[in-house]
C-alpha cells in the first residue's frame, strides 16, 4: 500500500494542495488503497509526496528499497530569489537528487526549470503528467467575445506582487481605450497587492469553491492562470 500525505495539503492554498485533493478524490472514487496516516507511515511499501518531505520518513522509505516517488512543480530561481534560491532549494534538491526514484513533473516547463536549478535526471526517472481538472465541473464553452466589454480572468494565490503587477500594469496602458473587467480569484495576502488591485476595472472576487469558478470562467473572454507555487 503506498504512504500519500493527503492531511499534510488540507490547510494549504496553491497549485500542489490543489493536486493532492484532486489526486485523493480520484482515488477515492476508484476505491484505491492508499494510507494518509503518518504515524503508520512503516505500514505502506511505498511513499508518493509533493515538493519535499520529512527527511526521517524518507530514510526509512530509502533504507528499506521502498520507492519513494516525487512530485515537482516549480522551484525557487535566481532572477527572483538572487543568490537565496541556493538555500531555499536545498531541501526539495536533496529529496531530488538523493532520495526520490522516481519524479513526476508538473509540466514541460517544470522539468525544464528543474533541471536547470537542480540538475538533470535519466529519462527512465522521471515523467511529466500535466494538472488535471474536474471535466465535468470545468469544459469548454463556446461563446463569442462579449460585446461592449471584455472579459479578463486571472485565479491565483497571490502572496507576492510581482504575481500580478505585470498583468495591471499591462491593463493601465489600454484602460482609456477600450472597455474591459479584470476579475480576479484566490487569497490575496499581500498588502501592495490588495492596494494594487485597487483599479475601477478590477473586481475582486475572493476565494471561491470550484463550482463557482467554473462558472465564472465560462463567461471570461481571456484567462491568466496565476502563477501558484507551493513553496514561495
């Protein structure tokens, strides 16, 4: 039975919580055995987790032979961090280089920022498996541009300003000519960001359950998905 540390992700906001409660509800709903429970961690023959995890588990796991199978999203990287992203790197690079057997990358983009910060790892040790959505709650609407004022959409976590100054930033240069809403969803905890979205074509819409999100997207003309990474 593999170890997965779903209770770990409840509590949390971002792209891997969001991974792990889609991944628990799919296998929920297949009825696949998993083990959630740390204090049994030593009852499961394998561990699968996100970003980086508790060093004395993994030895157990690696000690053992158990595999042990790794998740990545994005990583910390210089242009933003400076010289810092050593540091913040160093517990995520370390299940990567010396325990993870296999590692499951979030997207093309993610395993090539990975290899760059982290280093390369063999093809046979690795696998990119893109973020799923809920089909019957997200699909595709065909709709027309609305008339007389365009949609934006950007849903995000947003801790830090540069995820969404651009964006504004952008939109201030057009405001005067043409007619449009910018709507954006998720926690904003950032104070310069809650006074940066303090624009007469912005509306914040909060958090928001899935379904409401869905619903909103479908009536979005142009939607950024903000950036969201667990660890920064």
């Amino acid at each position: 039975m593999i170890y997965i540390p779903f209770n770990l992700y409840e509590q949390f906001i971002g792209g891997p919580a969001t991974f792990m409660k889609d991944l628990r509800n799919y296998l929920l709903k297949r009825s696949y055995k998993f083990m959630d429970n740390q204090e049994n961690y030593k009852e499961s023959d394998s561990i699968f987790f996100p970003i980086s995890f508790n060093r004395k588990i993994l030895r157990y796991f690696k000690r053992n032979n158990l595999p042990i199978i790794q998740r990545l999203d994005g990583v910390y990287y210089p242009s933003k961090h400076g010289l810092k992203y050593i540091y913040f790197n160093r517990e995520i690079k370390m299940d990567y280089l010396k325990y993870s057997d296999f590692v499951i990358f979030q997207s093309e983009y993610s395993k090539t920022e990975c290899f760059a910060i982290l280093g390369e790892i063999q093809e046979e040790k690795y696998k990119i498996i893109y973020n799923g959505a809920d089909k019957s709650i997200f699909y595709p609407k065909n709709k027309e541009f609305n008339k007389g004022k365009i949609i934006f959409t950007t849903t995000g976590f947003y801790r830090n300003k540069d995820m969404i100054e651009p964006v504004v930033l952008a939109l201030d240069t057009i405001k005067n000519k043409y007619n449009f809403e910018l709507k954006i969803i998720g926690p904003v905890t950032d104070p310069e960001v809650k006074e940066l979205i303090e624009r007469n074509y912005i509306t914040y819409l909060g958090v928001m359950d899935k379904e409401d999100i869905a619903k909103e997207l479908q009536k979005t003309d142009i939607l950024k998905s903000g950036m969201s990474q667990f660890s920064n």
